[in-house]
C-alpha cells in the first residue's frame, strides 16, 4: 500500500493530472482505514468489558498524538484530530458490537 505518484505536485499538467493523484491518494487513504479496521475488530478479543474497548485514556492521547503529527507536517492538527476523533468514535461503535457479539 505504498503511494508512487505518476505525478510529484510540481509535475502535474493540469487538473487532471491533479484530480488523479488526489483519487488515487483518498483511495489509498481509504484502504488503510480499512486496514486498521481488522485491526479494531481483532481488539475486540483481548479486551475484557466495554470499558476496556471504549479505553478512553487511550482515545485521548491518540487524539493528541495525532495532532502533533499534523502539526508536525504543516497540517492544522485540531481540523486532523476533530477527524480522528470522529473516525475514532465511529470504529470504537463498531468495536462495540463485535465485543458484544462475541458475548452472545
């Protein structure tokens, strides 16, 4: 899932070159979501109670490190980690019902 742009930004010809790169980079972006959504799901099974699965220490400071990143990488990371949080919440719902799933 590496990124090897056929176009640098610097080297596009137009919009079109640009329009492609950014579909191909939100495509790649959208398989590692994925990705790490196998990940959330297989967490599931070491976590003992819905608390451990909402483990809201860790949302917390994973929302920071994100922010830093960004920050790191001239993003504005509050606009980065208000989109990690809701992507968060939203795997951490779906965490939820494969937790209770497996209790049934």
């Amino acid at each position: 899932m590496n990124y090897n742009p056929i176009h640098l930004p610097k080297e596009c010809n137009g919009m079109s070159d640009i329009r492609a790169e950014i579909d191909r980079i939100d495509h790649l972006v959208i398989e590692l979501l994925s990705t790490r959504f196998e990940y959330v799901k297989e967490a599931s099974k070491f976590k003992k109670n819905t608390v451990d699965v909402q483990a809201k220490e860790r949302f917390d400071s994973m929302l920071e490190q994100r922010k830093l990143w960004a920050n790191e990488l001239g993003l504005d990371g509050n606009v980065i980690k208000e989109l990690y949080a809701n992507l968060v919440r939203y795997f951490i719902d779906e965490e939820l019902k494969h937790f209770q799933n497996r209790e049934k």
